[in-house]
C-alpha cells in the first residue's frame, strides 16, 4: 500500500495532528481516509479519557451577539493556557457560541437535565403512544426514540451542528480533544433573547 504525503497533508489540514500519527491510521486503515479519520478520533479520545481527572484550569469565554437581538456567552475549558491561546480552541469556543444562538439549547449536556424533567417528558410520550393506539410492548420503544430527538433539541452536546447536521456537536468536541490531546469541556453557557 502506497502512502502518498498527499495523503497525510489532506487529514493534516483537518486535524492538525502530528504526520506519523496520521501515517500510522492511514496504515492501520488500508489508506482509506475515513476510517483513518476514525481511528484519529478514537486514539484522541483514548488520550482524553487518560486525562478525564485532570484540571481544566483555562479555557475561554467567547460571546456572540446576533442582529442585536440575540446575546450567547459560552465558557469553554482546557488544561493549559497554551491550548486557550491556540486558534482553533478559540475557533471551536465561537462555534459553540454560534450553535447556542441558533438553536437555543436549555442545558449542555443530556446528563445535566434533571430527573424530574426527563420523567415529566417519558410520562407525556407514554401517554401520547398510548392513546394513538400503540401496543403496550412497543411503548417503552418509542419512549425511548422520543427521548432521543427530545435530547438533540435541548441537550446542546446532543444537538446536529448547525454546519454540518451530520455532525453532533459532540462530535466537534471529540475533534479539538483529538486535535490539542487535552481535557476540554464545554462548562456553561447563557442565551439571552429579546421577547418583543
């Protein structure tokens, strides 16, 4: 198999990552650049997990104001003040800001909404299958569904990024992790808009 530079300069220009990592996936993926991306991820996660109980002691707030109506603060955390400075955090912290004006999540993660909510919810979805009709045995079934599409609307980690809803934001996460080898989290966010 021919690894060419061409190659290893394309995932490059999309991940930043060192070119013997990238020749190495391109490798272990038979020269095919999306499971070698793949494998990218996963070996970026694999670092992050190792780093799951380091500090984020830096990081960023990035804000966007849209049309004068619309105002997003985000806080958006790493380890070093090295990785705080580098562009495309500070890229990464302003699309996140972005995703929140434009779709208005209520919490940044689906673990983060309280359980009395989520029962609120699973009680209403079980009630609306029960009286279209549905059988018993495939309520707990769409439940389950309903929960999902419930967490991609109000869960921003969960939510199809706005550029490419192919993506989750989540997935853009894992891409910085594995692009900077640090902890990063998106800590918080605030979405103000104007009722009138």
């Amino acid at each position: 198999m021919n690894i060419t530079a061409k190659d290893i300069a394309a995932i490059r220009t999309k991940t930043g990552l060192p070119m013997m990592e990238i020749k190495s996936a391109l490798v272990e993926a038979g020269g095919n650049e999306e499971r070698a991306m793949e494998i990218l991820r996963k070996k970026g996660l694999s670092k992050s997990e190792k780093r799951a109980g380091k500090k984020t002691n830096s990081g960023v707030v990035d804000s966007y104001v849209h049309a004068r109506r619309i105002g997003v603060l985000v806080e958006v955390l790493c380890e070093t003040d090295f990785v705080a400075k580098n562009e495309d955090f500070k890229n990464f912290a302003h699309e996140i800001s972005l995703q929140v004006a434009a779709t208005a999540p209520s919490y940044v993660e689906k673990d983060k909404i309280p359980t009395e909510v989520l029962e609120k919810e699973k009680k209403l979805f079980a009630e609306e299958a029960k009286n279209s009709g549905k059988p018993e045995n495939v309520i707990e079934k769409i439940v389950q569904g309903r929960l999902e599409t419930y967490y991609s609307e109000v869960a921003l980690l969960s939510q199809p990024y706005f550029r490419d809803p192919k993506k989750t934001v989540s997935d853009l996460l894992n891409e910085i992790i594995a692009k900077t080898g640090e902890k990063i989290i998106v800590s918080r966010f605030a979405r103000i808009e104007l009722s009138c």
